[in-house]
C-alpha cells in the first residue's frame, strides 16, 4: 500500500496536470452526493437566473477534464514545468475556493432559501451585491490563471524552433 503512494505521488510530481483529471472526476462525484437542491439564484436587472450547484460542479468537472486532456496533448510543447504547477494552483485553488464558497454561502445565511427573499429590501440587494463581487474576483483569477498556460505554451513553441 505505501508503495501504491508513492508511485501515485510521485507520478504527480512529474506530472501534476494528472491531478486535474483527479480534480474533475472528485467534482463530478461530488455533484451527485453534495448537492441534493441547492440552486443560485443570480439577480441581474429585472431577470432571475436559477442555477443549481449540481450544473456548477459539472461545468467545474468539464472544465478541468478538458485543461488535463490539453496539458495530455501539449506536454511536449510546453516551455517550463514550474509554469505547469503555477497554472494547475491556479486553477485548482479557484476551483475549491469556488466550491467552498457554494457551501459555506447556504450555512452562513448569505443565500437563504427562496420563500425567505424581501426584495423590497435594499439589503438583500447589498448582500447579493457582496457575493456576486467575491464569485467575479475568484472567476477573474480563475480566467487569468488560464494565460499562464497559453504563455506556456507559445513559449514552449518559441523554443523548438
């Protein structure tokens, strides 16, 4: 069994865009067991939007299944292993801190269930407002993680030639 570790451990250290896979397949079991019916409810203008967190853990899974199947067809291309762990944090962190944010939002009152919304009160407006900032600061990052891999990448192009 120690050894079975070590191997796995080892394997991503050569290769730490293999815990991507394990991140997205993690995201996707997750999606069935965590969140039974639980929704967002995103407040734009005069529209709802309602989405359930199972969709956002798919999305989240999606997304990190198709980083880890370019990182598969590009690990030759690219330039710097240290811009691969950079990249993979990057991503990953964001990710659970995503993830993180979907469940402690309920726990903490910030999104109370439906029936519970005053929307004649300027303070639901305000607290949306603060949750909606912290999921576009985390979504920013995420998006500008995202460069490291194409600067990766292109560099790593330059360099066989």
């Amino acid at each position: 069994m120690d050894n079975n570790k070590s191997v796995l451990s080892l394997h991503i250290i050569k290769k730490p865009y293999n815990s991507l896979a394990l991140i997205g397949i993690s995201f996707y079991v997750l999606s069935y067991f965590a969140f039974s019916n639980q929704v967002l409810d995103i407040h734009l203008h005069d529209t709802y939007f309602v989405i359930a967190y199972t969709h956002i853990c798919w999305v989240l899974s999606i997304v990190a299944l198709i980083i880890w199947l370019l990182y598969l067809i590009t690990n030759k291309m690219l330039y710097s292993k240290k811009l691969v762990w950079i990249h993979v944090i990057i991503t990953i962190t964001t990710f659970i801190l995503l993830t993180f944010l979907l469940f402690s939002s309920n726990e903490a009152g910030l999104l109370k269930p439906r029936h519970y919304y005053d929307l004649s009160n300027w303070e639901s407006f305000t607290l949306f407002n603060k949750y909606a900032k912290t999921i576009s600061l985390i979504m920013s990052v995420l998006l500008c993680g995202q460069i490291i891999f194409i600067i990766n990448f292109i560099a790593g192009l330059m360099a066989k030639k």
